[in-house]
C-alpha cells in the first residue's frame, strides 16, 4: 500500500465522473469563448488577453482529451470491446466533442500564428475525426433514432470543424 496525494474516496470519485466534468469542461469554456471573445479586439488588458488565450487553447485540449477517455472506456486491458452502462450517452457525447473543437464562431484563431499553421489543425481535425468515427463505429445502440442523431450530429461536428478549418487557411484582416 502506498501513500497517495488523493484520497481514495476522491479518485473513486473521479474516476467515475470523469468524462462528466470533462464534457461539462469543455461546454464552460466554449460558453466562455463565445461571450468573450467579441470583446477581444476591444479590451486592451493584458489579463484578458491571457485569460481569454487559457480558454482559447484549454478548450481544444479538454475536448481531445474527453475524445480520448470515451475511446478508452470502449475496451478492455485486453482491447476486447466492453459493454458500458453509460455507452449510448458516451457515444452521443463523442460528436458533441466535435462540435466543440470546431470552435466557436466568435474566435476562429488567436493570432495569425494559428493561421500560419492550419496544417497542424488539419492533421488534428483527421486524428480527432478518426477517433470520433471509431466511438461511434464500437458503440452499441437499443434505439435507431440514438443512432441517427448521433450520426447526424458526427456529420455537424465534421462540417463545423471544416469551416474553422477552411477560416484559418484564409489571411486574417489587420486590426484597424
């Protein structure tokens, strides 16, 4: 037995609501960007500045990071497909993962260095539309209408996160 920082009470915890808090995570800070970033270009603080870059770059990397729980929780140690009490509400949360990273429409990209680089956005946009697919394609569905809104809203979150993608290949307009 080893001395651990969290108490067991509290990782059981965790371990248990874990892609709960990280799906209601990354909905926080995109609500975030959403209001906030139309004041961006207005507010000249620097604390806003960096507090709106945190959620900026935060909410793609929760997103992916809860991309990747779901994923996991689809198998076992021996990477046999698992069945999962919560897997039809898991697998519904993997497209709404996508919408997420698509971003929202108020901030497409923080500075012109993540225009330069919409490559890297690109290979993101396959990895994380890769692992979505593969959520859906191992889940299993009691209901065709689960399903089909679950599809429909895969083929939303691929096309939301195109246009952010297709927006940061465009030049950006200097600020007045």
């Amino acid at each position: 037995m080893g001395i651990h920082v969290v108490p067991d009470k509290v990782r059981a915890i965790w371990n248990e609501q874990e892609i709960r808090v990280l799906v209601l995570l990354s909905l926080l800070l995109q609500i975030l960007l959403i209001f906030l970033a139309p004041l961006w270009k207005r507010c000249t603080s620097k604390l806003f500045s960096f507090a709106l870059w945190s959620f900026y770059l935060s909410a793609d990397y929760i997103a992916t990071l809860a991309l990747g729980y779901i994923l996991s929780t689809q198998f076992d140690n021996n990477y046999n497909p698992q069945p999962n009490s919560d897997g039809e509400l898991i697998a519904l949360w993997a497209p709404f993962m996508l919408l997420y990273l698509g971003g929202p429409d108020t901030i497409a990209s923080f500075s012109q260095e993540d225009n330069d680089l919409w490559l890297r956005h690109l290979l993101g946009l396959v990895v994380q539309v890769s692992v979505a697919f593969l959520i859906l394609l191992f889940s299993s569905f009691s209901s065709r209408l689960l399903m089909a809104g679950s599809v429909l809203l895969f083929v939303a979150g691929l096309i939301k996160f195109a246009d952010t993608l297709d927006s940061l290949r465009e030049p950006v307009e200097p600020l007045p």
